[in-house]
C-alpha cells in the first residue's frame, strides 16, 4: 500500500511524550464524501515503558489548533499491543471537519522510551495493509 505523501500526518514520528502529529493536513471541502474517512496510523517502532497510547483526530479552522476539537478517539492500547506493525483502528464520519485535521498521540503513564508512528488518510480498507 502506499501512502501519499501529501495526506500523511506523520511518518516514523517518534511519540514519546503526548503530542500532534508532525504533519497537519488542509482539508478541502469535500473529504470523504459522507462517507467514513480512514486513518492508517501503524507503529513502525515498538513503544517502552509508557502504560497505553491512544490516537485522536483534531479538526481546527486555524492551522495552529487554538481551538482544537476532537472528532475520533481510539482507546487506550496497551503498550504490550505497541509492537512494529500495530494498526490502530481509526475510522470516522466527516461531520464536523474544519479547515484542518491532525492527529494527537496522548501516552500515559511514564513517557515512552521509544515509539514510532506512520499515519495518513488512506482509501479503502485497513485491513491486511502494512507501512514498510
């Protein structure tokens, strides 16, 4: 599968604290369509020592996300789940899209070690694809 470049909102990004993505995505007014937009988020890093990460997606009409509001949330995975290849399961309806959207990796417990995501908006099923 392969991601394009221009709606990835991260790509190996170390999420070792809770953080927004590294990459922030104008949205044009027409995203998904009514239809469910999905989110590929996999670990290309295991995590280390944090307790769980879980992902949102942040939609803002400023691009420095003042006002930020959360339209998807996964939950909490466990870092034992944290291993290279991991996808998280992030799939939303686009009521409610702003100007731009992100994604903000929350970790809880200690900060992680170590960790790595690659995320972007993708067509089609996450099922069965994999970021090399």
């Amino acid at each position: 599968m392969i991601l394009d470049e221009q709606a990835l909102f991260s790509k190996e990004q170390a999420v070792t604290a809770s953080a927004a993505s590294t990459n922030v995505i104008k949205v044009n007014g027409d995203i998904g369509k009514g239809e469910p937009v999905e989110i590929l988020a996999q670990v290309v890093a295991a995590f280390a020592t944090c307790t769980s990460v879980k992902v949102g997606v942040q939609t803002d009409d400023a691009e420095n996300f003042s006002n930020a509001v959360t339209l998807a949330e996964t939950g909490a995975i466990a870092v034992a789940s944290l291993v290279a290849g991991y996808k998280f399961p992030i799939k939303f309806l686009p009521k409610g899209i702003k100007k731009y959207l992100r994604l903000y990796y929350t970790v809880a417990g200690s900060n992680a070690t170590t960790g790595k995501i690659t995320a972007g908006i993708v067509d089609g099923s996450n099922e069965g694809h994999h970021i090399a």
